[in-house]
C-alpha cells in the first residue's frame, strides 16, 4: 500500500469536441441518477472563470483575426487554414510547462499549456466556422509533485477540418485534417467531447487551486469539472479529494464508494480511496480495495508505471515486475514499460533479460537523448556479461 502520498490528482485529460448543448442533453439522459450531498461555497467573484468565458476571445480579438484572414494574401486559404496559419505565430509561446489559460488570456500572452493552446484553437474555430474536434494523449504524461499532491499532466490537441460547404468551389478537393500542435511525436489517445474539454480545464485549476491551498475556490472549480463530465473518473477522484480537504468527509465517501460501486477502474482514485480510510481508521475496508487494485483493469499505462515506480522505490521488486508487465499489457507500444522492467531485472540480477528489455525499449524510442541513455545501459550491461 501506498501511504506516502496523501492526494492523487489527475490534471489534464482532454478530448473531442461537439456542440455544448448536446453534450449537455446527452449527459442528462446518460448519466447514473445519483445525487451526493455536499456543499459548495460560493468564492470570491472576482477570482472565478465561467464557463462561458473559456473559449470566448475579445472583441479587440476576434477583430485582428478577421482583419489578418481578410487580408489579400490570406484570401485563398481555406477557413482551417487561416486559423492554422494565424496560429503558427504564437505557437511557439506554448509548451507542456505552461499555464492553463483561457483562449482570450492564452492569445494575449502567445503562450500556456496544450489545454490552452486547445480552447484558443476552439475559439478561433469558431470565429472562422471550422469544424474542430480533440484527442488526447496517452503516450507522455508528465509527472509532477508539490506537496502532498501528486500532479499527472496528459496531453491534448487540436484538430482542424474545413467544412464541405467551404469547398464548393473546388469540387476536386476534400476536407483534410490539420492538426494544431506543438509537440510533433505520435499520438495514442481517444476523441473526446467539448464538455470533457472544458471539464479539464476546470480539473486544472482545481489543481492550481489546490497546490496554492486555496480549497474553497479548489471546490467551486471541481464541482464544474464533475458537472460538466460526471462520468469521469477523473472528475470523481477531484470531488473526493477536494471535500475531503475541506472538511466534508462523509460527502468524499460517498463519491469513492459510487466509483468502487460502480466499477471504476482508475487506479489513482482507487489509490486516494485507500488513504482516506487510514486516514479514519477504517484499515480492513482499506485493505480490501488494496487487494481489489491487482485485479483492476485501467486502461491508462501510466498509471501502472506510476505504482510499478512507487513499487521500485520501495524495494517491492516483485510488485514492480508484476505492474510494468500490465502497463505492457495496455500499451505494448510504449518505451517506459520496458525500461522499467529492465531496471527490475538488474535489481534481479538476471542481465540477460534486462539486456532484452533494454533493447525492446530502444526499439520503440523515438527520442534522441533516451536512445543515448539505453545505449549506455546497454554497454554496461553487455560488459557486465562479458566479464561474468
């Protein structure tokens, strides 16, 4: 069991857009009927994003734009590629260590996180009437801690497709996807909905709220995620986490129990549920969701690479080799699984294998620098074997 981090907070999961009164009417008629009870504070009005203002520029904003798409050189571009080609001078402002702003705020600064990057698209979309859509990014999240809060960033990009009406007057030519990203490497991931997206930028400021303590405003923001995408387990797992910290335990319980109830496979909710009943005495409940995680089916690799690491650090090898083998299960095609499970082979002592992983995961690595290191390891581990 994993005791030492306290909190568990999934920051970015991003998906696909369609219209937001849709999703809206979808959710309703989809979602379980369950009404937890709990209480949500209003905070100070000055410090809250609406939705309405996430993917909604100025009118100093939206003006540049048509005035630069309207311009003689810019005539003979298609729509998407207007907001494509307007885009690529500010692209460079955006990376994984930005922050997460509104589309006005990120076109203001040139500069955010791809979930910024995501909603200035969206709104510019908008602006140009082109059909946009999201995907996320299994392959590369990133890990952050600060605190007691551990922080898992996932990707997300945007995805242009010029409407057919646009292309009326070139019969020969069909709509082709253009892609608005500043990461260049292969995607695995799901389309996901416009409330999904906007759902995540809630769940990000719930983080940003949570590691400045701020867990009023913290709350205010998690309950949008979850209202907006309730049947995400991310947006479960933020809920419980957050009313834990700001004393409604009883209220936290009831959104883990929904989750195991229900089948819920993520294994950091899981992980969180575990901590809040040590956390009141109640360990053999606890140590019966610790028996249920083995078995649980998560669909997200690096959620097992996240254990199989905690696991490694803990000297529990045998745990480790067991959870890097699963996340090769769900992701065969990632490098961290291998690479993991060669570090467990040396811990082992059985070379030959952890020279096989390794030359798995150089394989599958497209990254510069990581191939360096595995070839590295590679050489030392060959030379260990040479000199036995």
């Amino acid at each position: 069991m994993l005791k030492r981090i306290s909190v568990l907070v999934a920051v970015l999961a991003l998906g696909g857009c369609s219209a937001l009164s849709s999703d809206t009417a979808q959710l309703q008629s989809t979602s379980p009927a369950w009404y937890p009870e709990y209480t949500v504070p209003a905070p100070d009005a000055e410090a809250v994003t609406q939705i309405q203002d996430i993917t909604e520029l100025t009118e100093v904003q939206k003006r540049a734009f048509h005035d630069w798409s309207s311009a003689v050189e810019n005539r003979a571009l298609t729509p998407a590629q207007r907001v494509d080609e307007f885009l690529q001078s500010s692209i460079w402002g955006f990376d994984f260590r930005g922050e997460t702003f509104t589309a006005s705020h990120a076109m203001q600064e040139n500069a955010g996180n791809c979930l910024s990057l995501a909603l200035l698209t969206a709104a510019l979309a908008q602006e140009a009437g082109v059909n946009i859509s999201f995907q996320e990014d299994m392959s590369n999240p990133i890990f952050k801690q600060k605190g007691s809060t551990m922080l898992m960033a996932k990707h997300v990009r945007a995805i242009l497709r010029d409407r057919e009406a646009d292309l009326a007057d070139q019969p020969h030519k069909k709509p082709k996807k253009i892609y608005i990203d500043y990461y260049s490497g292969k995607i695995h991931g799901d389309m996901v909905s416009k409330n999904a997206l906007l759902a995540m930028f809630y769940r990000n400021k719930t983080a940003e709220s949570l590691v400045k303590e701020a867990n009023r405003l913290a709350l205010f923001y998690a309950d949008k995620a979850w209202q907006l995408d309730r049947r995400a387990a991310d947006s479960i797992n933020l809920m419980a986490v957050v009313l834990g910290r700001v004393g409604q335990p009883d209220a936290a319980g009831q959104f883990y129990r929904f989750a195991i109830e229900n089948s819920y496979d993520n294994l950091m909710l899981r992980e969180n549920y575990i901590a809040y009943l040590e956390r009141h005495d109640r360990h053999d409940e606890a140590r019966q969701i610790a028996a249920s995680i083995d078995d649980a089916v998560d669909s997200n690799p690096y959620n097992w690479v996240w254990r199989a690491r905690e696991a490694l650090r803990n000297d529990d090898i045998s745990l480790a080799k067991t959870l890097y083998l699963k996340a090769k299960d769900v992701a065969p095609y990632l490098v961290e699984p291998y690479h993991g499970l060669a570090n467990v082979y040396v811990e082992k002592k059985q070379y030959n294998q952890a020279v096989d992983a390794l030359n798995t995961a150089l394989q599958k690595t497209w990254d510069d620098q990581e191939k360096q290191q595995y070839e590295d390891k590679l050489l030392v581990l060959t030379t260990l074997l040479n000199d036995r």
